[in-house]
C-alpha cells in the first residue's frame, strides 16, 4: 500500500490534521480530522514509499503496548477507513 500523497500530516492548534495538496481536493474542503495514534501511524507511513499490515503492526507496536491481535485487527480497521477514504492504494 501507499499513503495518499494528494495529503499531508498538519498540526493546526495541536489537532492532528490530513490537509488536501492538490486542486482536486482542495476545492472539495476534504481536510481529515485524525486521532493521536492514526496520525502516529500516517506520519511514519507517509514517510516509507511502500507498506503492508505488518508495517502498520510493527510501528503501532513501537509506540503502544498493544498485543499482535488486537494491533492486527486495528490495524485492519485503520486501514480499512483509509482505503475507503481514499487515503490509500493497494
């Protein structure tokens, strides 16, 4: 998978937003309201050309102590939202 490139990581007054950098999407008032730990992960994704679950996995597991279960099955959800969104590519 890949992350969107038509967006980008912002902090604006500490929230964590996806803010559109392209015309398309701009015009459409498309800025994405994240959480601490999906802007954690979209963050460090944007920054690996290409990734899969266990990448996702690896880094959530990095931050957070989470078990490989329940990191797999948020994992999932996360991306999941995100390919519907069109956040990413698979």
């Amino acid at each position: 998978m890949k992350t969107a490139k038509e967006y980008e990581l912002q902090y604006v007054c500490g929230e964590p937003l996806l803010v559109p950098t392209d015309e398309e999407n701009a015009s459409k008032q498309s800025v994405i309201n994240l959480d601490e730990l999906t802007a954690y992960l979209w963050g460090e994704l944007e920054k690996i050309e290409e990734f899969d679950i266990d990448t996702m996995i690896a880094l959530l597991q990095r931050e957070y102590e989470v078990d490989d279960e329940t990191a797999r099955e948020d994992c999932g959800l996360i991306i999941e939202a995100w390919n519907e969104m069109g956040l990413v590519t698979m």
